[in-house]
C-alpha cells in the first residue's frame, strides 16, 4: 500500500513540483492550496505525512501545525521561504518534526521525509513508564498521570530517549545522536525549542521531570514517589 503525502502550499508551481519528486519516490500525493482545505484534507484522508508551508491563506501554517498536532501525530515537515532562526523555531515549536527552506533540493526534501518516517516506523514495540508518563513506542500514545498528552513525532523520539536514560545527563549533541540518530539537521536554541514544548505537555500538577543542566545538558529526573 503506497504511503500518502498531503502537500500544502498556495504555490501551485511548488506544490506540482513537490509533488511529481514524492511520486517518484513512490507516495500518492494530494495538494491542498490553503490552510482550510488543507486542515478538511488531513481530517479526512488521514495522510502519512504533511508538508505544509508556512504562509498560507485563510489558515497559516503555524496555526494549522498547531491544530494538526493537537488532533493527532502525524509527521509535519514545514516548507517555507523564511530563512530566520526564530522563524524556524516558531516552526519546530509549533509542533513540526523538520524545517526545509526554500529553495530546496528535492532529493533532499525526500531524504527528510523517509528520515521522519522511519523514526515513526522503526521503533521497538515497548511501553515505557516512568514517573507517572507511560509512552507507546509503537502508537506514540503518551499519556500523563492516565491523561493524553499529543506530542510531535520529534518529542516522541526526545520522551522516549530520556525515559530510557533515567537521571542521566545528556548534552545536546548526544540528545540528537540518541533521539535522531544524527539527522536532525538543528542546532542548539531548536532542540531547546523542541524541549521546551515538550515541558509543557508533560508537566503535571507543577512537577516537572526535564531538568536543565546549565551548561551542560538535561536530565530526566524521576524521584522516589
């Protein structure tokens, strides 16, 4: 069964290019040309991936990656012409798993999906439980204190790598290699960023289990109940 992209973008040109690169590389595609039609897209077709650019009419990208992540965790790779650092952490804090900036090399744009897809793919089936967060490595369900928690598929991989590090320190080089298996094409401030975000879906009656090491790191600190 062929893998589904949905491509959301207002540029027709870019989207039909987009496009014929995934087809090739054997995904059925389907475009949406705004952030409305976009979002009805995903509801119902339920796609494998997402691409979604950033300036969008009638819905934007970075609302439209919010509602997208709230609803379920399904990869987002944000395409947009806007090269600023803080634009691509607004991106990857919104809940987008990878940031390509335009112009793009195609081969590299599939690259990040397969990437993305096999983090979603490849994991061990195991549920790890930890401080009263449990994660499905194999459905990406967390839940906290029995409550859901809808992370990105990128928060997932940073959970799942803390949880199986308890009380260690990790720096952020050995937080891409652990968790991204080095093809997080980031830097600091964006796996802060990723981190940040995932403070805030885990955090639970103010206990708070990422704790930062200034300069040094993070570690996942579990006390004794």
């Amino acid at each position: 069964m062929s893998r589904t992209v949905l491509i959301i973008e207002d540029d027709a040109r870019i989207a039909n290019w987009v496009e014929v690169y995934f087809e090739r590389a054997g995904f059925a595609a389907e475009i949406a040309q705004d952030g409305e039609s976009g979002l009805a897209l995903a509801r119902d077709r339920a796609p494998d991936l997402v691409t979604l650019d950033l300036a969008l009419p009638r819905l934007d990208g970075v609302e439209l990656c919010r509602i997208l992540r709230r609803e379920s965790d399904v990869p987002i790779i944000m395409l947009t012409a806007r090269e600023a650092q803080a634009d691509r952490i607004i991106g990857l804090d919104s809940g987008a798993d990878d940031y390509v900036v335009k112009p793009f090399d195609p081969d590299e744009l599939i690259a990040r999906a397969e990437a993305v897809l096999r983090r979603v793919k490849g994991k061990i089936q195991q549920v790890l439980t930890a401080g009263g967060i449990t994660l499905n490595e194999t459905t990406g369900v967390v839940t906290v204190n029995a409550e859901p928690a809808p992370l990105s598929q990128a928060q997932i991989a940073l959970l799942s790598t803390f949880m199986r590090h308890l009380n260690r320190l990790l720096t952020r080089d050995q937080l891409i290699s652990l968790a991204f298996n080095d093809e997080f094409d980031g830097f600091d401030r964006a796996i802060d960023s990723q981190i940040a975000r995932l403070r805030k879906q885990i955090n639970r009656d103010g206990r708070q289990p990422i704790r930062t090491v200034y300069g040094a790191g993070y570690r996942f600190v579990v006390e004794d109940e």
